[in-house]
C-alpha cells in the first residue's frame, strides 16, 4: 500500500502556519516520490552544467574501503566500495568513490567569499533506510550514502528552492535525532588576473610558464629557500616524515616529480581528474621537486600522501565539499601522516574542525594557506583553526602579498609571490598567492620536528606553537600584526631526525646580522624567537 503524506493542514501545524502558507509548504514538501525523482536529476543536470565542465573515464576496479573520523554516534552496518587503479608510472592510486556533489552559489561579497547559498547541502551521519524514505517523502534529495570509514558512512540531503537554514529546520521536525550538518564549499582561487587587463584566458595561459628545465635553478628565479634561510642538509630530516596535501589531481608524470614516494588516494566522485588541475602539481613541487630540476623542492626525501580531493574549471578554479575533505582526512590518518598541508580555503566547518582536533591530538601538523581574498577578506579556514599554522605570502623583499587575507589568526609568513613552479605537462612557471607560502613552512616543520610533534595540552589552541620554538624575522610594525603575522618563518639551525644525530642547517641565531634576538609573547600563541631585521612594508 502506498505511504500518504499527511494533510495540508496537518503540515502547517507541523511548521508553525496555517492557512494559505500551512498549505503552501505542504504541497512544497509532500511530494510525490516520480516528483521527487524527477528534482532530484534535474539538481544533478544543473549541478553538471556547473562542475568544471569534467569528463568521467572508466577505471581499472578492485575492491577497497577507507575510513574517516565519526561525526556522531549512531552505528549501522553500512558499507560501500571503492576502486583501486595503478597509474603508468607505478604510483599506487587509491580511487575513492565518493559522488559528485556541491552547491549552486550566489554572487560572493568581498568580505564574505562563503556567504550561504539557497539549495546548500547538508549532510548526516549513519541515516537510517527508515529515517531517509522519511525524509524523501518531505521533498529531500539524498546522495548515494558515501563510506568515510567502516561502519561510518554519509549522506548528502538538499531540499530544492529552499536555503539552508530552513532545509535544517524541516529536517530537525521531522527527524528530531538526526543531528545534519552543512555540507560546505571549498575553493582554491588563483592568482587574480591584473585588474587592469580585459585578458579572459585561462590562468594557465595567463602566467608566464614555458617547458621544464633541468636545473639547476638560479638564485633570482629560485628565492624562497635562501629568504627563510634553507639548506639542503635539512631536506634530510625529513627522510622519514610522512607529508600530506589535500589538493587537485598531482601530475607524477612532470620531471622533476617522477622520482619522489608517494602514496595517492583520489576523492574525486568517479570523475576523472580535469585536465585544468595544475594547482597540486605546483604545491607538491615546492615541496617534492627533485634537486636536479628546474624547480628544485626543500624535501625530496619526504614520503607524500597525496589526496585529490578538487575538481578545477577551464580557468583554474578549484572547488570541493566538506564531505570530501572529511574523506581526505581520514585517508590520511589511516596512512599514518605526519605532516598536512591545506593550500586553500572555505568557511568555518565545525566537521572538519572536529576531525583536524582529533587528528592534532594524535601529534599531526597542519599548515593552511591564509587566502587570497584580500585585505578586507573574512577569515578562511581551515588556517584560522587554532590547531593549524595559518601562512601568508611576502616577495622576496619581504612586503606583503597584495592580495592576501589578513587578520589576527595569520600566524607566520613565507616566500609566496613569483614562485617558480612545476605545472603540468612538463611545463614550469611562477605563480603567486598563500597556497604556495603554505609549503615553506610544511617545509620547516618537517625539518624541525623530524616527523609527529606530541600535542600539549598546556599550549592548546595555539597555532604557531605546534612548530614549537620557532625563528622568525620580523616584518612590518614591530611585534605580532594581522598582515605578516609573526614575521617570515625561519629554517632551523639543525634538526634531529628520529633516531639519528643532529644535522647542521643553518648558522646558529647569533651569527646572523641586525639581530635583537627576543621573545615575543601574542596572546594565547606560544614564544617565538624573533629575530629583528629591519621593518619592510608595502604591498605587492
């Protein structure tokens, strides 16, 4: 016998209205079930229309599961597969099926790049099949659940023409137990065009780029090491450091890639990477490029878990959603990483928040880039989390990108402007913007804590004391500022690998010129040792 909806009238007792409006909301969320199957391919024809104009390929599958952390106590005995592919080169390539999904978006404020869209996701933890035809026969339009981890799974819930707020509310009515979460958007925005320039090509296109070289990389192209005082004894440190990148796709096809080690899991939703990824290949290069190459990495020595989590459009702008992020986590801290870089931004997500504290309470490092929206931007996350290192870009004079974020939560800077990078299809060019400082310091975190650095409770939400004690030179007003954070991060004088002797970097504080070596104390954040070098201003 078919399942009724109950009456108009008894729907607008249920929302708090009566009449016209009590029937309205009825008849919008009492839908017949063809009704709700016809929305629901109508949302992914228009969702389509706006993923990055990708083309799906057909993998080579095994069987494979991954797991994440749980978002809430219910346990059912879920489980999905996953495929397994090899790319040509031998690197191993965890495929996850994970489906596609996002968020139609309004017009962004300046000051808000992640205002709520009307149509936004929400997403719940372990939904009952009993719980999920409830929320089908209310107009919800559910995902294929997704498994994060065994005995884990999601699933993506959206009520057509209705924002998020009053999606929740309905759902919170009808399933008072299902505690829903928002399903968030997270971007990685390039290096804006010149503001001055009507030129509507590609970034790739935009940028100076050219083929790969060999190196090796003259001092004026390749800055970023000499300006946070590296040396390549230190990439030694790092020897048995696990690195993670949550990113786009990772050409390990490029030169100055092929030779590193690394682990990849895909959180792609069965699509195949774009072809206009280039973002993870340049972030990977700065921290993995072999030593001969033209765009030489400070860690090749690393091993790399590699997780591709973001679709790119044809102009290089990079998107995903908090379930897949939550997936990449996961996959991560089952591989046992040490290390995770972010090198893009999103807002506030207490989901993901409550994964990176758990993975953080483990001993795992996270370093976020600061964004890219400028000055008067709000926060991005996941940098401003007090349990991440958040990293801004200066030039090789040490000014201020003029694009990035600023704010109390920027804790350190690093080389970021005009960085020579390894692009796909064998090609190098530089770049600007946060996602390329963020490596710098993933960097000196490695060499500095030789792998896992235990958490301390004593110095609990704060950042820049997951490093430790670390050197910075100070830029901008004296002290902590909301533009330079700390100052520009500096590479330790020597590291300690786990097991092994301590290994010479770079001179000891006290050699280096203009010193007025101090503590400076910020708040919550832990000492640093700040080495006075002259103030530098302006903007990039």
């Amino acid at each position: 016998m078919a399942r009724r909806g109950p009456s108009p009238g008894a729907m607008g007792r249920l929302f708090g209205t009566s009449g016209a409006v009590g029937a309205a909301m009825a008849a919008f969320l009492v839908v017949p079930e063809v009704a709700v199957a016809d929305g629901r391919v109508r949302w992914l024809e228009d969702f389509q229309r706006q993923a990055s104009q990708l083309q799906t390929s057909q993998f080579q599958t095994s069987q494979f599961q991954i797991g994440a952390h749980p978002l809430s106590g219910r346990a059912t005995e879920a489980v999905s597969a996953a495929h397994v592919a090899a790319s040509a080169d031998g690197h191993a390539v965890k495929t996850f099926e994970l489906p596609l999904a996002g968020r139609e978006r309004q017009a962004e404020a300046a000051a808000d790049p992640f205002a709520k869209a009307d149509g936004a996701e929400l997403f719940v933890t372990d939904l009952s099949l009993a719980d999920l035809e409830i929320a089908k026969l209310r107009g919800f339009v559910a995902s294929a659940p997704t498994v994060i981890r065994p005995g884990q799974e999601v699933t993506r819930l959206r009520l057509p023409g209705a924002s998020r707020d009053v999606a929740a509310t309905a759902l919170r009515t009808i399933l008072p137990s299902v505690s829903a979460m928002p399903n968030e958007i997270y971007t990685i925005v390039p290096e804006p065009a010149d503001e001055t320039s009507a030129d509507a090509r590609t970034v790739i296109e935009r940028n100076r780029m050219g083929p790969a070289v060999p190196g090796p990389c003259p001092a004026e192209a390749c800055f970023g090491p000499d300006l946070i005082a590296w040396r390549a004894a230190l990439g030694t440190c790092a020897r048995d450091v696990r690195v993670g990148i949550i990113d786009t796709s990772f050409d390990l096809t490029h030169p100055a890639l092929r030779h590193i080690t690394s682990e990849q899991g895909v959180f792609l939703g069965g699509q195949a990477p774009s072809p206009s990824d280039w973002h993870g290949t340049a972030v990977l290069s700065v921290l993995a490029g072999d030593p001969s190459s033209g765009t030489p990495g400070l860690l090749p020595e690393a091993t790399f878990l590699l997780a591709a989590a973001f679709l790119s459009d044809a102009d290089g702008n990079a998107s995903t959603d908090t379930v897949r992020v939550l997936a990449a986590l996961a996959w991560l801290d089952a591989e046992g990483v040490d290390i995770v870089n972010m090198s893009f931004s999103g807002p506030e997500d207490a989901a993901v928040a409550q994964a990176i504290s758990a993975m953080r309470k483990k001993g795992v490092l996270f370093v976020a880039a600061a964004g890219n929206m400028g000055p008067a931007a709000a926060p991005s996350y996941p940098a401003a989390y007090p349990d991440v290192i958040a990293v801004t870009a200066v030039n090789r004079d040490g000014e201020g990108y003029r694009h990035a974020n600023r704010g109390d939560y920027i804790d350190v800077s690093a080389p970021g402007v005009d960085i020579l990078l390894a692009l796909p299809g064998a090609q190098q060019g530089a770049r600007s913007g946060t996602s390329f400082s963020a490596p710098f310091v993933t960097a000196i975190a490695a060499a500095r804590a030789g792998g896992r650095l235990p958490y301390n409770a004593a110095v609990e939400g704060a950042g820049v004391a997951l490093l430790g004690d670390l050197a910075v030179r100070d830029l901008g007003p004296p002290g902590r500022d909301p533009i330079y954070g700390a100052g520009l991060a500096l590479a330790p004088d020597a590291c300690r690998p786990q097991g092994g002797e301590a290994i010479a970097g770079v001179p000891p504080a006290s050699s280096l010129p203009m010193l007025d070596a101090r503590v400076l104390e910020a708040g919550t954040r832990a000492p640093l040792t700040v080495i006075r070098a002259g103030a530098a201003g302006g903007s990039n």
